[in-house]
C-alpha cells in the first residue's frame, strides 16, 4: 500500500470500575482521548500557564488492530477489549464532570471495512463520540505536542510519530523564525500546516507523510519470518521503500541545525533501556538527546537478547517484544535516511497535541503560546 500523501506537497473481561480518585475542582477540566492500533490512552488536565497539568490519565494495550493486516476487519474479540477500556475512559471523564475534550481514532478504524460501524457502536454503548481523524490532523497533533521540545537553534526540524498502524513524517524549515519564536511557531501549527497569523513569524511545512506501517502492521506484514535477524532487516528496509517519494528525503540535509524529535512508544523504551531504567520515568525521558550510536546499540542489545530475552526485560516485557522490534527497524530506517548526530526523545503524542490545540483555542494558555 502506497503511502498517503496531502495534494500539496480473546474473552471479554469483566466489567471493572477503575479506582476512585480524589476528585479536583471540575472547572478548567479538559479530556483528550487517543484511540490508535495498538493502545487506548487519555489525559485530563487543566491550563497551568503556558502548559497544562495532568489530573488523571488512562493508558490500556487494547490491539484494535489485530487481525487486521490478514481481515481487513476489526476483530470481535478486539472491539470487545476496546470497549472495555473506553468503559473506563468514560467513567473517568464523568467522575472529573469533564465538559471540553477530544476524542479521536486513528489508523485502525480508517483502515477497517467496519471501522465506522465500530464508532457508532462505541457511541451507543458508551456515549463517547470519536472523530476518525484523517492522516494530516494526527501529523499536525503530533507537532503541536512536541513544540515544547523545539530548540531555538533548530532550523530544519523533522518530527516522527512511530503509531500502532501508521507512521507521520513532517519536515519543517524554521529559518524565517526568531529562535526566541521557534517554539510557538510550531504551537499555532495546531489550526494546520498553512496556519498563518498576522505579524507573526510562520514556520513552513516543506513536506509530510503518512505511511500505513506501524509498529503493529509491520510486524503483522512478516509475521512468517522466523529468524529474528532477518525479519529485523526485512522490516527496516521495506519501511524505507516507502519513504522514497518523501521530498527531503532525496537530498542530504546538513547536521548544524538539523534536529529530529521521535514521538512513540519505541522510542521511550529505547531510551529507558539506553539509561539503564529499570522502572520507567517520564521525566527522565522526555526531552532526553540520544545519539545514532547510543540507539543503534540498544537495538543490537535488542537482537542479542533474542525474543524470549526481550520478554523478560523489564522495560520491554511480554506484550511489546515483537512491537518493540518492528518499531526498531523504523527507528533505524530513519537514521540511514537522515544521519545525524541526535534524536530528541518525546514522551508525548496526539493527546499533549489536542490538549494544546484545545486549550490554544479557548485562550486559556499564557505566554502566547496559542
């Protein structure tokens, strides 16, 4: 499947409550939800100056998408999961008397024969409506997350969102923006890649990309390879055929003021294994710098360990073990494309994304962030 490009350029578990929690002042509240491939998550939180502080959150491994590669269909057993989990999300969001949010779904329901259906059902069940948000929004929301992270000596910026059943790529040229205005500039690309205000410097989207490999469809894609070694490598580069009509990718980029920030699961756990962590911590994490050399050997680290090793690793664990190696080979694929010295590490995605953009066009942030 070719990738998307813009014109322009089990069993059913048990009905469980989750844990009561100390309820906070409701006003000021807001709720994003990010329903993708392989995992359910949500935020609460409220504006705290030019940022938001998290009240509640919700993060659940559903695997919308299993089976889908093979069906082309949402599985029964997988909306089941899914429904559990959102269940949870809506008795979250009643309990806190949340008022403004956003909930979307991504890859796995745009991909689905019944993905629409599926929607419908969550409604009717649960009385939370998601929107199935095309390719461009979950690129944009991604951005906006990791503006925090931008630093003012970044003139060419190359964010990368590794998904359950898709991949975002978005280049941005910051040379005509202040480095002091950097940073915002990236913030006020939550109203769209051509979002412009005036008297205000604008960063310009050079290119974009939505691929439909992600961690949980390329492994799907070569499920029937057994060398572990050999699905590595077959994964990575299939990964980077498909990254060959993306413009900068043609072209050799300097590294002085070049900078690649990676949103994803994968790339939060490769830099839990590259620091040693044995239990996971954000703010160690975030916003951490890490070399090609420090990544490249923590995937060999990876290979060495073997699947059965990998399941035993604390900050891998049984669940993402095949995961983590698909979103490896992306990883890797990226850097032959573009070598650089650094990647900056995000824990954060489409739900700090929505929470900004909301917030953004409530004016509730400070600093004119917005």
């Amino acid at each position: 499947m070719a990738p998307r490009r813009p014109e322009s350029a089990g069993a059913v578990p048990k009905t469980v409550e989750s844990p009561a929690l100390s309820s906070p002042c409701p006003d000021g509240l807001y709720a994003a939800l990010d329903l993708g491939t392989n995992s359910c998550r949500m935020l609460i939180a409220r504006p705290e100056g030019s940022q938001f502080k998290v009240v509640d959150s919700f993060s659940k491994s559903v695997q919308l998408g299993s089976g889908l590669e093979k069906y082309g269909r949402l599985s029964r057993s997988a909306i089941y999961r899914t429904l559990q989990a959102l269940r949870v999300c809506q008795q979250k969001i009643k309990r806190h008397k949340v008022e403004r949010m956003r909930l979307v779904a991504t890859e796995a329901c745009r991909r689905a024969a019944n993905g629409k259906s599926f929607l419908t059902r969550v409604e009717k069940e649960t009385g939370l409506r998601l929107d199935m948000i095309a390719p461009q929004e979950e690129a944009q929301l991604a951005v906006v997350s990791c503006a925090p992270l931008v630093n003012p000596g970044t003139e060419q910026l190359l964010v990368v969102d590794i998904g359950g059943g898709s991949t975002e790529l978005v280049w941005i040229d910051l040379r005509d923006v202040p480095p002091a205005e950097r940073a915002r500039a990236i913030m006020r690309m939550h109203g769209g890649f051509k979002c412009q205000e005036a008297g205000r410097p604008s960063a310009r989207v050079v290119d974009w990309i939505s691929v439909p490999l992600g961690v949980a469809t390329l492994r799907d894609q070569f499920n029937d390879v057994e060398d572990d070694s050999a699905r590595f490598a077959l994964m990575s580069w299939f990964f980077e055929e498909n990254l060959a009509e993306f413009a900068p990718y043609k072209n050799e980029q300097p590294r002085e003021g070049f900078q690649i920030i990676g949103t994803s699961g994968t790339v939060t756990t490769v830099a839990a294994s590259h620091l040693g962590l044995k239990r996971y911590d954000r703010n160690k994490v975030d916003g951490l710098c890490m070399t090609s050399d420090e990544i490249d050997l923590v995937i060999r680290k990876y290979l060495a360990l073997g699947p059965l090793g990998r399941r035993k690793d604390p900050r891998i664990g049984m669940d993402r073990q095949a995961l983590i190696m698909s979103g490896a080979a992306i990883l890797q694929a990226l850097l032959r494309c573009w070598p650089t010295d650094r990647l900056s590490v995000a824990d954060r995605g489409l739900r700090e994304g929505m929470l900004y953009a909301l917030m953004s066009a409530d004016g509730v942030l400070q600093d004119g962030q917005g």
